[in-house]
C-alpha cells in the first residue's frame, strides 16, 4: 500500500468498480485500520464475487 490508496480505489483499479471495495476489505479485515489499508501493506486482491 502506498500513500493515498483507499479500498474504493484499489476496486476500481482492479475491479472497474469502486463499489466493490468491501470484497477487498472482507479478504484484508485484518490488514485494514479505521477503514483505510495499513500504509506498506500487501493486500489480497480476490477474483471479484458476483452481486
């Protein structure tokens, strides 16, 4: 995790939706402090669930 990244953003980048950023959290809960990544952390990043 750098600077400035958020979950919405990670979603979108990877995803094409910011929405989906809770299937990023749900996988890192544990990596995540006041809903923001833990700045020089490795996130998991799943193969995006069906709504």
């Amino acid at each position: 995790m750098r600077p400035g990244d958020t979950l919405r953003r990670l979603a979108d980048l990877y995803y094409g939706d910011g929405s989906l950023w809770e299937q990023i959290y749900d996988a890192n809960a544990d990596k995540v402090e006041r809903g923001l990544p833990v700045e020089g952390t490795t996130l998991l990043i799943p193969a995006p669930r069906k709504r």
